[in-house]
C-alpha cells in the first residue's frame, strides 16, 4: 500500500473517491452525482488529498484536509476492505506530519445503514487512539447526522 499526497484529483481519482463515500458512509450522506461531490470538495478551500492505492492503483482510501472556519479539518474514508488493518493510522500519520492541528466531525451513532445495506460502524474510538480528544459540547444533530467534533493538537 502506498500513500501519495496531492493538491487535487484526477478524474479516475475523483471516481473512486466518490464511489468510496458513497459506499463507506451511511446512505444517508451519499451524493447523487458525481457532479454533486464534485462541488462539495470544489468548495473546500487550501485541500490536500492523501490517497492510499494498492499496488495496482486501486484507491482503497482517500483523506482531505482543508481550511474552514480558520481551522485545519479532515475528512477520512477507508474501503470496508482495509478497515482495521492499520491503513487509516498509517493516513493519519502521513497527514500530521503536514499539519500541527487537525478538526473533524465523526459520526459517533452506531447503526446507521449503508448503501448495501451494513451497518456503518462510529470511527470515534479509532481517533481517539490516535489522539484525537473528543470536544463534547461541539455536536450535529440532524436527520441526516449526528456527529461529534474532534480536535488533534501536535503539541498536546
């Protein structure tokens, strides 16, 4: 497995992110076009793309970081396939050596179906054994997600 770390997409590249949010995320934040996810990581400003491919070039994972709200967040989605094989440690290692601070949402629900019918498991233990400290009063609640914001700092 190899990481490579760039400022935009290919277009096979945008494909497979795509398909892999789609099929990893609960249903219920799928985009319905290619176009549609498209926008959404267009309106992302300053990105970074860590890509974990297989030795083929198959993506079987993908990591944004960006700019909002005057902080650096992150977005990560790993294949079912590599899931808890060290793969989205190893993405996340890769990413803190670019950045010194790291935000993101994490779904903390457990159940929620998926695409093929799954149920999608909360990562929120994974972040928090890598690092991660859970800010409690910083949620989402909707009828599309309930999250909780995390925070990773290098110096803490």
């Amino acid at each position: 497995m190899e990481i490579s770390v760039q400022n935009f997409l290919t277009p096979p590249q945008l494909q497979a992110a795509y398909q892999l949010w789609n099929e990893e995320y609960p249903a219920k934040l799928q985009y319905h076009s290619i176009n549609d996810f498209n926008n959404y990581l267009d309106n992302l400003e300053q990105k970074a793309y860590f890509l974990l491919s297989d030795q083929d070039g198959v993506l079987l994972g993908w990591s944004a970081t960006f700019l909002r709200d005057g902080e650096r967040w992150f977005a990560i989605i790993l294949s079912s396939a590599v899931q808890g094989k060290k793969q989205g440690t190893r993405i996340l290692e890769e990413i803190k050596k670019h950045e010194t601070h790291l935000a993101g949402w994490v779904i903390d629900k457990e159940g929620e179906l998926k695409a093929n019918g799954n149920r999608y498991t909360s990562p929120l233990a994974f972040y928090i054994k890598n690092g991660f400290t859970v800010l409690n009063g910083q949620r989402i609640e909707s009828d599309k997600l309930s999250a909780v914001k995390i925070s990773w700092r290098a110096d803490s």
